[in-house]
C-alpha cells in the first residue's frame, strides 16, 4: 500500500513535458508545474500575440514573468529520489535469476552466488560449492589484501608522476640555463659567432624538445595507469562495502583484475644525455689581452709562493679539531700586478686540485680579508666566509669545492651573498680569466673545453685598482699561473 501511495505522489511530481521527476520546479498560474528547462524551452507554448504562452496542459495563458519556483514540491521531489519505490526489488536480489531460488551457496570455480538448482545442473555439477557464510570471511579478506596492494600500487603511480613532474620541471631550468650561457658566450664574442649560436641553440631546442616530449608521454601514461588503479580501487571498495553477496558475486573478475595489474614505470630520460654546450675556441681570441700575471710575495706562514712566483699551494690541509670547528688562516695570495683600466686576460692551471678559488679582487678586499679569515668557525658558520667573495665586498670570483661543486659568489638583496651552483660539463684543467675594466665585467672560460663560457660578473663596478685573486682552498696540490706563451 505503501508502495502505491509513492506511485501516486511520484506521478504528481512528474514534468508533463520530459516525464521526469521535476528539476527546479516552477509554477504557472494555472497551477501546473514543469522544470524549469522545459517551460523555458518549450517552443510549442508560444503563441502569436506579443509574449504570452500557454500551458501545455490546460492551454490557459500566461507570461513568462508570472513563472514562480515551486519550493515545497522541490523539497518533495528530494525526498522522493532517496526512498527505494519497489522494495520487492530488493528482495529478487536474494533470488536466482534462473530458477527464483534462495541464493545460498557460492561456487568459487566461477566465482559466483548460485541456489541449489543451479549447484545440481551441467554447469556446475562438479564444481566446489560452500555455503556463503563459510567464504564470506575468506574472500573478504582477499578483496582487502587486493585493496591494500592496488591503493600501494596508486602511492607508487602518484610517486611517479611526481617524479616525472620534477623531472621536467628540471629538464625547463636546466634550459633556461643552458639557454642564458649560450647567449653570455656568443655575447662576449660580440656578434662574430652569430651563425654558429643559432646552430647551438637550434640543436638545444631540437634534442630537449624530445625530451620533452618523451617525458609527457611518460607523465601521460602514469595518468592512465593511476586512472586503471583507482578504477580497480573503487570496485574493490564498493564489494567490501556491500552485502555478502554482492561481494562475491564475479568475485574472481575482480580478484583477477588486482592479481594481474603490474605497474609499468616509464622510461625516463637519463640525465648523462643532456646536452653540453660548446663555444668555439677562445684561446686564439684572446691572445691579443694575454698579460704575464706573476705572485705578489708573503710573510704568511700558511701557503708557500714558489721561487718564480707562478705557483702558490697551502703548507698542509686544514683539518677540523675536536671541537669541531675550522681554523680558516690566510691560505690566499694576489697578483704582483693591478689594472684600473683596459682590457686582460691570464689562465690559470687547476688540474688535479679538488678545491679552488679564482677571480680579481680590489686592494680593499684583500687587505681586509685577513680580519676575517682569522677568525674560528663552526662548521655550520664556514658559509660566513663565502659571504666575503662577492662583489659588494670587492671580489668577483668562482670556486670549486669538495671536486665536483662549481660555484659563484654573488651578491643577494636579501642575504647579503648568494651562492650560485654553475654548470660545468667538463671539468677544466686550465681556466682563463677576462678582465674588461671599462666593459665591468669578468669573465671566466674553460680552456679544456674549447674555451667554453663558465661564468661572468656583468655591470661591475671596479671603484678602485683590481689584481688577480688566487686561493688554493684546503687542497695541498697547487694553483700554477700559465705564462702568456703557453
């Protein structure tokens, strides 16, 4: 009866024009009511005189503006979507589709709820058959452990695709930086390497567009992948979440899908492939600035200048104490000569040395230095001594630390100094160092690999004479100054 009463109230909250339950109901001044995209729609309503329309039902005019929403019958319709109006449906459920028996047994060779009519037929004459209470906990069990791998298996796609966003987000600065070298290098050669530049940067462009493209169809396909988890997942959740019998019922389609899925991880881009960058050789260029830069002497116990004043090493590495702090002494020597204007250039042999620091201080900088550099640091202050290579301080330098880092000190508007992380494909043996006074810059190359740009110190402002800078870092081997016919 009840069931007949909902019949009655779900016609009495039907559209007459799509036959559905209303959606947004509104009403006319007849009394009928529509949703609201139909009587908006509704072509056939119009009639010829100016706005009016008429009901669809009764025919009785009215205007579009008298349209009002019908609150109270939305709030019905509502409630008449949550209530189940064929319960006896719920009841076939339980029941055989084929014979209309009482679902009681499971047969887990086809992984199927059957009756006792069915268990007697051809088609499972022979099978396992249990009572559906005797399995429930087994494959309850199963289809949790099958969630708990495939919701693994989803953290290890999202893992993924986070890497691969890394990646890329990597593979773009890496770009961006290699992009920005190539011009500094061409714009030292002022304009005379055009052609070859746009070949460069065109080979650039080519091989990291590959890249990537190959990492977005990696980033696609762990797309893909994670959508199959979660596919899987959500199944999984809505078995466990449902009666013993929806459960079980194609369990093994399921059980077969999680045991069968096998994450595939992309192929990503090795980072050995990316490219290095190549400007011709410098060194004939430069030849015309090639000044003969020799030592300035010192009474410093701590770094010993050879006899032809080319060579400066320390006297032994600086190790930390038992206190676990580093006694930074004066392990720095400058060139016997200073420039105030002009234009310079000098190289510098680093082969063998882990550790290094090159460049042109003002008189400023190294007369000051030795205040600072008396001074006990803990380890986790040893970068209060970078922050005095830079330029505000009167040093423009790069570095290398603990043999594979390439640095460059530079200034920062917030800290004070910045520490920047270069780019060096091949390690230099030998750099060269351009001096442009009137230009304020400097310029570093690397002359084992065809005088390629390292780094430059743009828009310097040289207030005062500059001399070479030259600090053999906690690495006994020593810096060697080249002579101009090397």
């Amino acid at each position: 009866m009840a069931s007949g009463i909902l019949v009655g109230i779900k016609e009495e909250v039907t559209c007459p024009i799509c036959l559905e339950l209303l959606t947004k109901p509104l009403s006319l001044d007849c009394g009928h009511n529509f949703c609201q995209a139909c009587i908006t729609a509704n072509k056939d309503s119009r009639i010829d005189q100016g706005a009016e329309r008429r009901c669809p039902v009764c025919q009785i005019p009215y205007k579009p503006g008298n349209l009002k929403p019908n609150r109270p019958m939305a709030n019905i319709v509502e409630r008449l979507r949550e209530v189940k109006l064929r319960p006896e449906e719920e009841q076939k459920r339980d029941l055989c589709v084929r014979h209309e028996e009482k679902l009681l047994l499971f047969c887990k060779e086809d992984g199927k709820v059957i009756c006792r009519l069915c268990e007697r037929s051809q088609e499972h004459r022979d099978h396992q058959t249990f009572l559906v209470e005797e399995v429930v906990q087994e494959y309850q069990e199963k289809l949790q452990a099958a969630l708990e791998r495939m919701r693994k298996e989803q953290q290890e796609v999202e893992m993924l695709e986070a890497n691969v966003r890394e990646e890329t987000a990597s593979w773009k600065n890496q770009i961006e930086s290699e992009t920005q070298r190539i011009q500094a290098g061409f714009k030292q050669l002022r304009g005379i390497l055009d052609d070859e530049e746009q070949k460069e940067l065109l080979k650039l462009k080519n091989e990291t567009g590959d890249v990537l493209h190959n990492l977005a169809e990696a980033e696609n396909e762990l797309v893909e992948q994670r959508q199959l988890v979660s596919s899987v997942i959500s199944d999984l959740e809505h078995r466990l979440q449902g009666s013993a019998l929806e459960m079980l019922q194609d369990v093994n389609g399921i059980l077969q899908r999680s045991e069968t899925w096998t994450l595939k991880e992309p192929k990503m881009v090795s980072r050995k492939t990316k490219c290095a960058f190549r400007v011709p050789d410098l060194s004939g260029m430069l030849q015309v600035f090639k000044v003969n830069v020799t030592l300035r002497p010192t009474s410093s116990s701590n770094i010993v200048i050879s006899a032809d004043q080319r060579r400066v090493r320390i006297m032994q590495p600086v190790t930390s104490g038992d206190t676990g702090s580093y006694d930074f002494s004066v392990f720095d020597a400058v060139g016997l000569q200073s420039f105030s204007s002009g234009k310079f250039y000098w190289e510098v042999d680093v082969s063998k040395k882990i550790a290094w620091i090159l460049g042109v201080c003002n008189h400023k900088f190294y007369h000051a230095r030795r205040l600072f550099y008396q001074l006990k640091l803990r380890k986790e202050n040893r970068l209060k001594v970078y922050s005095k290579f830079r330029p505000r301080a009167g040093c423009w330098v790069i570095g290398l630390q603990d043999e594979s880092a390439y640095n460059a000190f530079e200034d920062s508007s917030t800290s004070g100094y910045h520490v920047l992380t270069l780019s060096v494909p091949v390690p230099p043996h030998r750099v060269g160092v351009f001096l442009d006074y009137e230009g304020g810059s400097v310029s570093f190359f690397n002359v084992t690999n065809h005088g390629s740009l390292i780094y430059k110190f743009s828009k310097c402002c040289f207030s005062q004479a500059v001399c070479p800078y030259f600090n053999p870092w906690n690495c006994p081997r020593p810096i060697i100054l080249c002579p101009p016919s090397s």
